[in-house]
C-alpha cells in the first residue's frame, strides 16, 4: 500500500474524519468524507432510533454503504458502544469498531479499541448541582437535556444548558428549574472527547492491520485472531489459562501461524495447583 495512494470513502456524520484519516494516510489510504447515508438511521445513542444489528454488524453496513455511496473499491465504517467492560454497571466502558471493506475481494478488515469513560449522568432540579457536574467533565463534552415533554441535543458548557432550559419553559420566575431533568453525556464522536482517543487508536490499529500482510498470499490483515491457553507454570510447568500461543490467520487463504508470548512461563499466581 506504499507504492501508490488508494482512496476509501468513510461514511460518517460525527466528524470522525479528523480522527481515522491520519493514521490510515501513514500507510497510503486516502479518505473521502461521504454524508450520503443517514448513519443515525441505523441507530443512535439518544435512543431515538433503536440500534437493531450488533456494532460489529452495523460497522460492516456502514462500510459497505460507503462504497455504495461513492462508487469507491474501498469503504471505511465506525461504529462504537457502550456498556460491558470489566465492570458492567459500575463503569461506563467504550468498544469501538472499524472496519474496511474491499469490495472486489468482499474482504473486511476489523480493528477494535476498548477503555473507560469517565462519563456519568445527573438527575436533579437544581442548577448549581447542573454546574457543579459538569465541572467535573471536560469542557468539550456534549451533553442532552431530557425532561418531561422532550429531549435536547448537542448542548455544550453550562450555558448552553441553562438557554436551553429557558427556551423549554423549565425556569420559574424566581429562576428555579420547575422539574427534575437529567443531563445525560451526548456519546456522539464529535461531541465525546474520551470516545474520540479510542477511535484513533481503532484507526491506528486498521493502519498496522492493513501492512500486516500474509506470508502466502499477501492479503493485509495477517492478525492474530485467537490463541490457545495452557502456558506453562514456571514453578511446576502444570498448563494455567495463560496464553500458550496466539493464532495469526489470513481470512483470505486460511494459512495460520502460531505466535508465541513474551514469555515462555506463566507466574504460580496463575496457576491452579501452585495457587487453588
């Protein structure tokens, strides 16, 4: 992919450009903004529109509609979620997606990136609590307003929401919010700062991915795609859970090879005879 620029479509609407195409343009892939397809449609985070395929799922739509849009051999779709982790329900966890799709060889190329958010949501009808909450958050975070008979988006900073609240007739003539509302984080790319650090590092992952080619066919994407436990116990060599191998595997002519860790030995602390 250094010999010569290739061009792929991105279809977004969140201003993702800015954060895949730097990483992509390292290894010669040029990305063309596409807004023809209305990406909400296929869910939002609002809840507006029900999300009906999984983010794997809608990444690969969202890729294959790009090339549609544009006629381009090359589609590029992000797609992220929130939830699970390693503590659902007591930390807000991001997964984001990235596919690319090669249309002539109907090869999809994924890239993943994971980790927390430090987001959380307020229910309150007090505007100093509203103010106080939102200090503790980056200043660049969206955020919706929801209450009783509706739901606002894209508002940023404290005074985007007390406006807000004004133009909804939520204030009493004393200035007091006459309802609960909640402000809830708007998880849209452009208006989330911590989501956006992860789809960089999705891109940046799609980029090593793409220069990561096969040994036998040469098709990019020679990645590790699963591993087999049982490393050995450096104390008494008994197999623990740890990684023994990882397996790289080309998803166009099936050839496999084992990769082992960086460590030929699992510590005791792992391992179910040493440590029951």
């Amino acid at each position: 992919m250094k010999a010569k620029e290739l061009r792929a479509a991105l279809l977004t609407k969140h201003q993702k450009l800015a954060l895949i195409a730097p990483a992509l343009a390292q290894v010669g892939l040029k990305l063309q903004l596409t807004e023809a397809f209305d990406t909400d449609a296929l869910g939002s985070f609002s809840g507006e529109t029900a999300r009906t395929q999984s983010p794997l799922d809608c990444a690969k739509t969202k890729a294959k509609l790009a090339c549609e849009a544009t006629g381009l051999a090359i589609g590029i779709g992000s797609e992220g979620s929130f939830g699970g982790g390693p503590a659902p329900g007591l930390l807000n966890w991001d997964d984001e997606v990235l596919c690319l799709f090669y249309q002539d060889k109907q090869q999809f190329i994924m890239a993943y990136a994971s980790g927390p958010v430090p987001l959380s949501d307020l229910k309150t009808d007090q505007l100093a609590l509203i103010r106080a909450h939102l200090e503790q958050h980056d200043a660049a975070q969206g955020w919706l307003l929801s209450y009783s008979t509706g739901l606002l988006k894209g508002l940023l900073g404290f005074d985007a929401i007390f406006q807000a609240v004004q133009h909804a007739d939520l204030l009493s003539t004393s200035g007091q919010l006459t309802e609960v509302i909640r402000i809830s984080p708007d998880l849209r790319a452009h208006l989330c700062p911590a989501r956006q650090r992860y789809i960089q590092q999705a891109a940046a992952q799609l980029a090593d991915r793409l220069l990561a080619l096969c040994p036998v066919c040469q098709a990019a994407d020679f990645w590790r795609k699963a591993h087999e436990p049982g490393l050995p116990c450096s104390a008494c060599t008994y197999p623990t859970q740890r990684v023994k191998y990882y397996i790289k595997k080309c998803d166009c002519c099936g050839h496999t090879e084992h990769e082992p860790p960086a460590e030929p030995y699992a510590e005791p602390a792992y391992c179910p005879l040493c440590n029951p």
